[in-house]
C-alpha cells in the first residue's frame, strides 16, 4: 500500500511525535509498505515564533499538491496541524480526496500558556481541522474523553510503543564522572519548554541530583536560575537511553501531554515514574505497580524510589510497536488513487523520496 504522511513536526527537532512518526516509518517499510513523508526538509522555512527549533513551510501549496499527485498514495495521514497540514488539509478537500489526522499535542493548551489564548478558542480551531478527517487518531482514552467533551467524533485508538533493546536497564555508574552530583538521580527528558511544566520538578526541595535531557527555548534561562541541575542536552540514540538507565527515578511534571512517550522508554530502562494523576500518565501507568501519580509531586518522586526497577521494565515490555502499527493500519482509509489523481503528473521536482523525508 501507498501510504503519505504529512507532518510539520520533524528532524532535527526531537520529540515524542518526531520519533513516533520514524518508528512507524521505519515498522511499516519492514511490513513492505511504500511510503513519503512530506516534512519541512523539502520546503523554504521560517523559524516558529518563539520556538525557532520549530521550522514552519513557507507556501507550500504547489508542492504539496506535485508530491500527492506524483506519489497517488492510497492513503494520506495528517500528522500535524501547521502549515504542512494545512496544505495537505485544503488539496484533499478541493478535490474530495478522503484523510486522516492525529491529535498528538495540545496546541489549545500551549497556545494558553505561552499568549494567553483561551483554551475554548484553540479547540474551536482544532474542531475546524480535523472536522472532516475520517478518522482522528489519538493515543490514549484519557484524551479521547476530553475531545468528545470538546465536542469531537470519529475518534480512534492509536497507541504507542517502546524499544526494549535500545530502551533498557544499564549499569548505574554508566555516567559517572559526568553526572557528578550525589543520588538519588531524578531524570526529566524531553523538551524544554514552558507548556512541560519543567519548574514544578527544578523548584522541588528533593535530595540528590536532578538532571534535565533535552532542549527547547527556555533552556538557557532555566539553567542559569538552576545551577546545581545537571543539564545535559539534546540526546539521541544509545547517549539517551544511558542518560534514561543511570537514573533513581523519572519525574514527569506536564499537565498537557497527550501520552509522554518517555514514560515507556523510562519504564524500558528500568527507571519507575512520578507525575502528576492526569491524561498521559493516568492511561500509560494507571494503577500499575510501576509508577506514583500525585498532586504532592515531591511524595511521588520519593515514593517512585521504592518501587521495583523490574516491575517497571517487565510492564513496558508488554507495550510493542506492532500493535501500535497495527492499529494505525486499522485506523486509515484507503482508496483507489485513479479516482482523484491526474494520470500524467510530471516529475516530482523536490528533496522527498519514498520512504524518506
């Protein structure tokens, strides 16, 4: 099958939709499907507003529509709501090309913490794009609750999944003499950003050393308010799952992620969760004897001390990629591309290969 994705959201940013959207790249092409991946790379960029690792297309219109036209996927997937979804969101309407969205991030919310946009206007824009989506995607019921509250449908399940070979436990002292502050280790990794409520974890009086992976805009300032934090940076790959396995315990202050992959890569690395007992950790952790949910986040990330590390590992092993791909499979809408496609498109003139950014 013939399957486009369009997502505003890609390398060198690293984030949690960024890395679920080559995952399922990469799952997909092992199960023989042919893809492209229409992304910023192809197409003259801006920096986002206050968020200048975010690149944003610049009237992408004409390519979009020569990329569709050439590739005649069986299925186009919207990943994202910028200027790239946008495009794509405007050629299937104009021609009654069916699609499907996602909602990966709560842009409502975001919107809210950073311009103090109501959050009742922002999902009235979120309506409005994936309104005529066949199906939107969301990764867990917590956020699926909260859309039907908004006044959405067509909602589906696509869940998520971790690595357990790179995700996995490693010798303690893996980063000694890098990290050199006393346990216990509490880790935070993603982005660095207002809407991650990275203050509620740096302003905690706990023992030992916190130390904060990632990159975003308010790095700088956060670690010159923040000297005794360890702060390491964008990581990637085998650098970033050490960084996950060295720790005492990952603590995880956003209100607004709609699941927080980290939360299984923390718990593959053998490292128990504290959050907050709201959508993302509620659905990831629930119960479960592998993570502490509380208001009080300094008594869950004290109480995530105790917990056992091959609990944690046990229960994200039964988290895999293949369902989470078959699910994304269940969920699109294929149809024949004859039906909406020009017969002899010329050439596609950008960067994009199948099977490529």
């Amino acid at each position: 099958m013939r399957i486009l994705v369009v997502t505003d959201a890609w390398f060198p940013q690293v984030n949690g939709v960024v890395r679920t959207l080559d995952t399922l790249k990469a799952r997909l092409e092992e199960r023989g499907h042919d893809l492209i991946y229409v992304t910023p790379q192809s197409f003259r960029t801006i920096p986002c507003p206050t968020y200048s690792e975010i690149r944003l297309a610049v009237l992408p219109g004409r390519t979009m529509a020569r990329a569709i036209e050439t590739f005649q996927p069986c299925v186009i997937h919207i990943a994202t709501e910028g200027p790239l979804g946008l495009s794509a969101r405007r050629y299937c309407l104009k021609r009654g090309v069916p699609f499907t969205t996602a909602f990966h991030t709560k842009f409502p919310e975001y919107l809210h913490a950073r311009f103090r946009v109501p959050v009742s206007w922002g999902y009235k824009g979120m309506r409005w794009f994936h309104g005529p989506s066949k199906t939107i995607m969301v990764a867990t019921q917590g956020i699926e609750d909260e859309l039907l509250r908004w006044g959405f449908s067509h909602i589906r399940r696509w869940t998520r999944g971790v690595d357990t070979e790179l995700f996995r436990p490693r010798p303690k002292d893996s980063l000694d003499g890098v990290i050199t502050g006393p346990r216990p280790w509490f880790v935070y990794v993603g982005r660095v950003a207002v809407e991650k409520n990275i203050g509620a974890f740096l302003d905690l009086d706990l023992p030992g050393t916190k130390i904060v992976v990632g990159g975003g805009p308010q790095l700088e300032s956060l670690r010159a308010r923040h000297p005794k934090v360890h702060f390491a940076g964008e990581r990637l790959g085998e650098e970033l799952a050490t960084y996950f396995s060295v720790g005492d315990a990952f603590v995880f202050p956003s209100r607004t992620d709609t699941f927080g992959l980290v939360l299984l890569e923390a718990l593959a690395s053998g490292l128990p969760v504290a959050a907050y007992p709201v959508p993302g950790p509620l659905d990831v952790i629930g119960d479960a004897p592998v993570g502490a949910l509380d208001e009080d986040l300094k008594a869950a990330a004290l109480r995530a001390l105790t917990i056992d590390p091959a609990a944690c590992r046990a229960f994200a092993q039964a988290r895999s990629w293949e369902t989470s791909v078959d699910q994304f499979l269940a969920n699109v809408h294929p149809f024949p591309p004859a039906d909406f496609f020009p017969s002899d498109t010329a050439p596609l003139e950008t960067a994009m290969e199948r099977g490529a950014p």
